[in-house]
C-alpha cells in the first residue's frame, strides 16, 4: 500500500474515533428509569431463580424483577428461555444463565417497545441492553447471550452491556450486536464517577456487525479493562478500543474484516493474540504511550503494527501470504524492536526515524520483498 493510501485510511480511521472520544469528553450524568421491585426486598444474599427451570425456587419471573428484589451480594441463576427486557443493575451482584435438562439457552434481548435511557447525557445517546451503574462493589455476569440484534433505532448507539462507574467480570457470555446504529458497542465501560474500576472480559465471544461496530470500548483513562481468550469478529470497526490505565489484552482471537482494525491502544500489555483480516491489526498513537507488545500472531494484515508511540514490540510473528506491511512506525516511533520475525510481507518496516535501521534489531525476515524504508 502506497503512502498516499495508508495515509488516507489512517485520517478516515482517526477521525471517526475523535468523534467518540469529543462525545465522551462532553459526557454529562446517567440517566435511567428502573422498574418498580414487585417483591418485597429480603435482607439475606442467598441464591434465587428467575423462570421455573429449579421447582420450587421460581422466585421472579422477569431479570429486571431479581435485580430489583434481592440483597446485595446475591446470586440469580437466570432458567433457559428468551428474556425481551433491559436490565439495569444498581447494586453488587452475580448474574448467570443456568442449564436446565438439555438446554442452556438464556438470551436477553431487545423489549418490543425497543430501548430506553442514556448512557451519556449528550447526542447521540448510548442505550445499553444490560446496564451496570454505580454499584459500589463488582457484578459478575456469566452465561448470558446479550442480543441486541432487534434494536433498529438508527438515531441511538446500542450496548449490549455497559459497566459505568462499576467493577466487575463478564465470563461466558455472547455478545450480538445489532447492524442499525450510528456506533454500536458490545462492551462499553466508562467511568462517570472517577473511581477507577477494573472490568474483566473471558471466555467470550463477541460478533460486530457493520463498519461502526466496537466489540470493547474504554473511552475512561482511569478505569482498566482485561480482555482475555475470547473470539471477537466481524465486519467491525474496531475490536478493541484500549485507552485505560493498567489493561491487558491476551490470549484473544482476532478477525475483522471489511478493513476495520484489531486493537488500539496506548499503554496496555498486549500478549498472545491472533489477528487477522484487518487494515490494523495493531494501532498505537499517543506520543507519550507504553505498550508492551509480545508473542502476538498477526496474520494477513494490510499493516500489522502502526505506532508512532512508545513501548516495546518484541517476539511477535508477522504473516502475509500475499503482501502487506509489518510495522510502520510513522516517522517519529520511539518503541523498541526486537525478536519478532516477518513472512511473506511486501514491506517489514516502514517509515523508519531517524534516519536510523532497525533491520538488524527488529527481527528475522523471510519471503519480504523490501525489509526496510526509512524516513526521507
């Protein structure tokens, strides 16, 4: 890809993330309407039923209905069936779809009257399926499919989940999201209240639907966002959008097409991951940023690892059956090289500063047309 291409994709790419991140600058207070509890709220955490699937421990018959009523610190085991309901959690909590017989099914999805609330009090407004708000301890999520392929409000950015101002780990879950939005979001996690949260993705899969797809969103430098051995995909804009203070990002599975990107970020630990099929399969920018690349697998990539930020990229395996670029480092990187090896790329490195080769350093070449172009 020539100069003049790359350089026109990275504008188109960046300039509609800074639409995100001026939204999230201007975000105001959250705002959501919480059914009424039709039960009586006990005092003792202890274990309860949502659906009929345990006899004799049907306690509610709606999620919205066990969030509300039980104690904080409680587990609700959610039966198999379809639950057309948003939910909003207010409280610390433990939330898991449960198998009963052969089937372990347990979908929550888009209500019939379509979405409600806002996740930032600006426009467009976020409208999460599942929605984590200022809980003062973590909520636990697991076995869940979250669909929201039915949200078809083209005005309004869906989530399937959004952790604001709240810790917590989603283990086991699905996330679907909808093809209707102007950005839609599988995991969006912010923090309003500044008490810098950590919410854990694993085991997970997450499917992205259009070009304006983000499968884990962190706008918050404060909070931190662990993503781990889980599969997201798609025809998405970007599978993760990294901007905390302390993340990790190992052990996941990669692949977006239709030229969206694999991971952005600036200081986060990103280790292990096989991505594959996008323009960027790795994207730092912040000047000042210290992310720590290894041991990732980046296959069939337009440009594997673009970083005119800081950190270190090392013992990484770079692929390309046909060709593509391995590291463009943008004429002004300060990352260290070293210990990766490239296969079959047109070019291995690109925009060099300095003036300076990095070939000796960087890695082991094989199959690349041109190892090295530095900066006129």
């Amino acid at each position: 890809m020539n100069a003049r291409v790359r350089d026109k994709e990275n504008g188109a790419f960046l300039r509609k993330l800074s639409c995100r991140f001026a939204l999230v600058a201007a975000a105001g207070s959250i705002f959501f309407a919480v059914e009424a509890p039709t039960h009586a709220q006990t005092t003792t955490a202890k274990t309860y039923y949502v659906g009929t699937c345990k006899p004799g421990k049907a306690d509610y018959t709606t999620i919205q209905e066990a969030v509300n009523g039980v104690p904080a610190g409680s587990t609700i085991n959610v039966c198999p069936g379809i639950y057309p309901e948003q939910v909003t959690i207010l409280q610390p909590l433990t939330l898991t779809g449960v198998q009963s017989g052969d089937n372990a099914t347990v979908v929550v999805t888009v209500p019939g009257t379509g979405l409600y609330g806002e996740a930032y009090g600006s426009s467009p407004p976020s409208q999460p399926l599942i929605a984590v708000l200022n809980t003062g301890g973590p909520v636990n999520i697991s076995g869940l499919t979250i669909d929201s392929t039915g949200a078809t409000n083209t005005s309004l950015d869906p989530v399937d989940i959004l952790f604001d101002t709240s810790s917590g780990t989603i283990n086991h879950v699905l996330l679907l999201e909808p093809q209707t939005g102007e950005f839609n979001y599988g995991l969006l996690v912010y923090d309003a209240g500044a008490v810098s949260p950590t919410v854990t993705l694993e085991n997970s899969v997450i499917s992205m639907a259009n070009q304006y797809s983000f499968g884990v969103a962190e706008y918050a430098g404060t909070s931190s966002v662990n993503v781990s051995n889980s599969y997201l995909h798609g025809s998405g804009s970007l599978a993760i959008l990294s901007l905390g203070k302390a993340d990790t990002i190992t052990g996941n599975t990669i692949d977006v097409n239709a030229g969206g990107a694999g991971i952005y970020t600036n200081s986060a630990t990103v280790t292990g991951n096989t991505i594959s099929n996008t323009a960027f399969a790795l994207y730092t920018l912040e000047a000042s940023g210290s992310s720590a690349v290894s041991n990732n697998t980046l296959v069939n990539n337009t440009t594997a690892f673009y970083s005119p930020g800081g950190g270190t990229f090392k013992g990484n395996m770079i692929v390309s059956t046909t060709s593509g670029t391995g590291v463009d480092l943008a004429c002004s990187s300060t990352i260290a090289l070293s210990g990766n090896t490239f296969i079959g790329l047109a070019t291995a490195l690109t925009d060099v500063p300095g003036g300076g080769t990095l070939q000796k350093n960087a890695g082991k070449y094989f199959g690349v047309a041109t190892i090295e172009k530095l900066c006129p």
